[in-house]
C-alpha cells in the first residue's frame, strides 16, 4: 500500500494540520511541495487535485480528497494509532464546534490580520491589526470557555481540535502582541505549553 501524500507548503496553517494528524497517528507520508504563492503561479497539474487551487490536497491509494477537515478525519478513521475523535455524540459536537469556530474566526484574525500583517507588510496596518486582536480576544475567551477540565481542549484525550487550533495559536505567537494576549488566557497559555512540547509539534 503507497504511503499518503500530502500536497501542499510547509509554511501553511493548514497543511500543518494534516502533517500533525499524520504524525500523531504514526503515519509515514510524503509531502508533494506545491506553492500557490509561487510568481508563475499555481501549477495547472495541481488543479486535479485540488479544483479551487487552495491547499492542501491529500492522496491515497487513488483516493482524493481536499479541504482540512475532511481529510483528518479521513486520517483518523482509516488508519490505525490513538483515536482524535470523541466516541460520544456530545464531544464529537464540540469538537466539531472548536474546529468550525477556529476556520470562521480565528485563522484570518490571528494568522492574516495580526501576524502575517506584522510580519511581511512594510508598513503594517494599525487599524487592520486592532481588529484582528479583538477578534482573536473573543476567540480565545470562547475556547477557554470550551475547554474541558484535563490537559487537552476536550479534557484527557488529544483529540483534531488541539491539532486544528496549535498551528493556528503558533502562528499567532509569532508576535508579540500574540504572545501577550495569549497571556492573559491562562488555561490556553497552559494548553499552549504543553502541546508545543509535543514532537509532532516540535518537528514543525
């Protein structure tokens, strides 16, 4: 059986994602570089795989399949190694809720609007910042308000939301005005540290 292939860069949130969900259940894969940031633009063969040019896209065994969270849970469920999904129907749910939150409100708040603003703009957008880390604010008060009593988001058991959301919260921090207002979350800052340190994490 040919190992999964994962298309995509590694500087993206979301094929991050996928490769933490493949390392977390122990997965061996290839990662196929596709740049759709790249000054020729994006590849005309990667359109197979992926028909609005986003990534990443992910491959298996002639099985396709594109957008993040379908191929988590793909991952997930046809693999074998420790379960990242709840078996009961209400952490399922919240689970599900943590990771749609995540995609509507927090990735181009915390990833665009704050850090990548920062970063790569050669004079950055005040207003468009401010914005950003009031949406972010409102984020991380929801998921700490989400969070269930244990070492991970759902409680004791690691689950796609804690690898839906470090990519995402890493990204953030890359700031300064990230790390301080993380700060001021002290069951996600705890969250933070302890995920980071995991291997899957730590090897990017």
């Amino acid at each position: 059986m040919a190992k999964p292939a994962v298309y995509g860069a590694d500087y993206s949130v979301y094929v991050r994602i996928v490769r933490l969900v493949l390392a977390e259940k122990g997965i061996d894969y290839a990662l196929v570089p596709v740049d759709v940031f790249a000054t020729d633009g994006i590849p005309a063969w990667y359109f197979e795989h992926h028909p609005f040019g986003r990534i990443p896209a992910f491959e298996h065994d002639g099985f396709r399949l594109f957008e993040t969270s379908a191929i988590a849970r793909y991952v997930d469920e046809g693999f074998d190694g420790p379960a990242l999904q709840p078996k009961d129907p209400r952490g399922r749910a919240t689970m599900n809720q943590i990771i749609g939150m995540l995609d509507a409100y927090a990735y181009r708040s915390m990833v665009w609007e704050v850090a990548v603003e920062r970063l790569e703009s050669a004079a950055p957008d005040e207003k468009l910042i401010a914005n950003g880390l009031r949406q972010a604010e409102t984020v991380l008060g929801v998921l700490t308000s989400l969070k269930a009593p244990g070492p991970w988001l759902l409680g004791d058991q690691l689950t796609l939301a804690d690898l839906h959301a470090a990519p995402i919260i890493a990204y953030f921090l890359k700031v300064t005005e990230g790390q301080k207002l993380l700060a001021e979350f002290a069951d996600i800052q705890a969250w933070w540290d302890r995920i980071a340190k995991r291997p899957s994490l730590a090897a990017g």
